[in-house]
C-alpha cells in the first residue's frame, strides 16, 4: 500500500472508490454515495478532491434535459443506428426512464441486425406485460427511414409495420438530443467495458441526472416505475 493510499481518510476512500465504479461527475456522486455508501458529502468537498487528484476535469454546464414526468415506459423509444471503432451499433433506448432495451454492434448495419436488436427490445417489453408503441429516430441517418436502391421498404420498416409498431422521425431537438447525448456517453465510456452487453448493464444501474435525482433514480429504476402511469 502506497503512503498516499495510507493517509487517504474514509470519506476520499469512498470518494475515490465511488468515482471509478459510476464514472460521474461530482453532482450526481454525491447522490450515488449517499443512495449506496449512506453518506452525505458536500458536492464541493467531493470536486476538490477529484481535482487535486486529476479524476475531474470541469466541462461546459450542459444543458439539463428532464424528460415529460407523465411520460410512460415504452410510449416513446429511441432508435439509434451509428458507428464506433469500425462497428456498427444499433440500440434502442426508452425515452421516458432512458433505459437501453437493447444494444448490439455489428460489421453492418443491415435490416436483419436491426430486427434482431428490436426483437431483444420486444423482450423486455414483453417481460413487463407491455409493448412498444413508437419509434422515434432523427431525420438521418435513420434505421427508420432508410430506403432500398429502387426506393423500396427495407425489412426492418416491413417488419415493424407488420407489429404495428408506429415509426415517427423528428428535427426536434429536445427529442432529438437525447439521442445524441446518449450517444457520446457510450462513445465516452465504452472501451472501459469488455462488451457492449456489460456496458448496457452497468448505464442502467447509474444514476442519471434527468431522472429522480431525490431518490438518486437509475434507469432501471424509471423503467419500472415509470410502467404504470
């Protein structure tokens, strides 16, 4: 043990071990010590110390982006379609509790992993006795929207029709973004996982800031309680 790690105080030895299991800055830490240490630490007691030990690098304030309160699980959700390190991921991400339904990275994007990756989202609604009423994706590039050469529906937009599933595309940005921003968290912390399946494991445990912050809500948690209304 290394005489620096000998003289850190119970409170940095949380601190430290918090930060490196959730990855968040240090607003939301301080809700994840306090939801699973059970212990109240000052956010700026909790940003000095990342700071001096080079775990916290201040960014722009983000805008904050609370989603519709009433909003229910599986009313709206998210079709992504990008590309990471020479793969291609598809996802499809609950708009209301940001919980990712499913998550898979493949060497195309066909039509055939498309349906795949739904079917898995289907799953989980299916689990929860529910269905998955809309699909909202950005203009382009869009899963949603793509066309064959001769301007024909894909298989995916087949398939989807054929569960009557409704498809929507959107320039709104507050919609839109949620998307986007989802998208840079998984390009940020990704390659910290040894699979996309872990990654999708751990982000829905994580508290998230536009969730219930009093509860220090995750995911997974929203998911749930976000059901029935």
């Amino acid at each position: 043990m290394s005489k620096s790690e000998v003289h850190l105080s119970d409170e940095e030895k949380i601190i430290e071990k918090a930060c490196k299991e959730s990855l968040l800055e240090p607003k939301l830490l301080a809700h994840h010590i306090k939801k699973y240490y059970g212990l109240s630490i000052q956010q700026s007691k909790i940003r000095t110390y990342l700071k001096n030990k080079g775990l916290y690098t201040p960014t722009e304030k983000k805008e904050k982006m609370e989603g519709n309160p009433k909003m229910r699980s599986l009313s709206l959700v998210h079709a992504g379609w990008f590309q990471f390190q020479g793969k291609k991921v598809i996802a499809f991400l609950d708009d209301a509790s940001r919980y990712i339904l499913a998550l898979g990275e493949f060497d195309s994007a066909e039509s055939e992993n498309a349906i795949k990756i739904l079917k898995e989202a289907e799953s989980v609604a299916s689990s929860v006795n529910s269905v998955i009423e809309t699909l909202v994706d950005r203009v382009s590039p869009s899963i949603i929207n793509r066309k064959g050469k001769k301007g024909e529906n894909l298989e995916f937009q087949i398939y989807v029709e054929k569960k009557g599933i409704k498809t929507i595309t959107t320039k709104n940005t507050f919609i839109s973004n949620k998307l986007t921003r989802w998208i840079r968290e998984y390009k940020k912390h990704r390659n910290r996982f040894e699979s996309a399946e872990k990654y999708k494991t751990w982000y829905n445990r994580r508290i998230h800031g536009a969730l219930n912050l009093k509860i220090g809500e995750t995911p997974q948690e929203a998911f749930i309680r976000r059901l029935g209304q």
